[in-house]
C-alpha cells in the first residue's frame, strides 16, 4: 500500500488534468461514434428479412478477409474496452466493448442485439435520437407468442390412473 500511497504523491496537476481532458475526449467521442452508428443503421436493421451479409457483392477472397478484418478489430475493441474499464485508466470502456461486440460474429449475436433493442427504454430512446435527426424509428419484429404445452385433461389422466 506504500508504493501507492507513494505513486498518488508524485501525480501533479498537469497530469491530472491531461487524465481528465483525455477521459471526456473519449467520452463524447465513444457517445459521438455511437449515436452516429445508431442514425446510420437502416430502420429494418433488426428484422429477420434485413440482409446483414457483409461485402456480399465482393469477390469471396476480399469478402473473407473483410470478415476476418473486422472481427480481429471486434476483439481488439474488446480488448482494448476491458483495458479501459480498469479503475484508474481513462477512457470508456463499456462502450468500447460495446462497439467491438457490434463487429464480431458469433452465433445468437442477432437474438442478442433484438434483446438489447427491444427494450422499451433503449428503443424509446433510439428511436427519439434517430428522430432529431430525421430518421425513421427503428422496426422490429414482433416477438412470438410462447407455444402453450399441451394440458392433460383430468377425465382422460384419471381413466389411465384407475
């Protein structure tokens, strides 16, 4: 505990203060990037029937390295996210991992992200940033109804008991 004690009485003002500058930068810069990516999304995003392939049009060589690319950035994003979430460390670390989970494919990733967005109070307040901004609100699927287990009927359950 010394050695902390001893490393809180060498930080000066200056630094301080770089470490404040450098945490609000990345603050409103993560919050810029997102609420960009959010008015940039189509409003059929998060249906079933929206086309997410990534470079589709491309030839498979360059399509997969694409891929590739941009999942190796996710993790790194990810990384980095998990860097930042540190106490002490400047920086917001929650939506840097926010951002690289947006990039990296894994299996439930959709159902995941209509999780998160189906959220009466995340999708309220999407839908309100993508109206200042002369976005239509988002689309989603309606969510199915559960499939009702089939009940035993009580005349046939005690005809097999007697």
């Amino acid at each position: 505990m010394d050695w902390l004690w001893n490393l809180l009485l060498e930080v000066t003002w200056q630094q301080v203060a770089w470490g404040v500058g450098l945490f609000l930068a990345t603050f409103f810069g993560s919050l810029a990037v997102v609420a960009l990516l959010l008015i940039k999304l189509p409003a059929k995003f998060f249906l079933d029937s929206h086309d997410r392939g990534f470079w589709i049009d491309r030839h498979p060589t360059v399509r997969y390295s694409g891929i590739a690319l941009k999942n190796l950035l996710g993790i790194a994003l990810i990384v980095l996210g998990i860097a930042l979430s540190l106490p002490g460390v400047p920086g917001q670390g929650l939506l840097t991992i926010l951002i690289g989970l947006v990039l990296i494919d894994f299996p439930g990733k959709r159902r995941l992200e209509r999780f998160i967005v189906g959220r009466p109070k995340v999708l309220h307040a999407i839908d309100q940033l993508r109206a200042r901004f002369g976005q239509e609100p988002l689309i989603l699927d309606e969510p199915e109804p559960p499939v009702p287990k089939p009940a035993i009927e009580n005349s046939e359950h005690n005809s097999r008991v007697s």
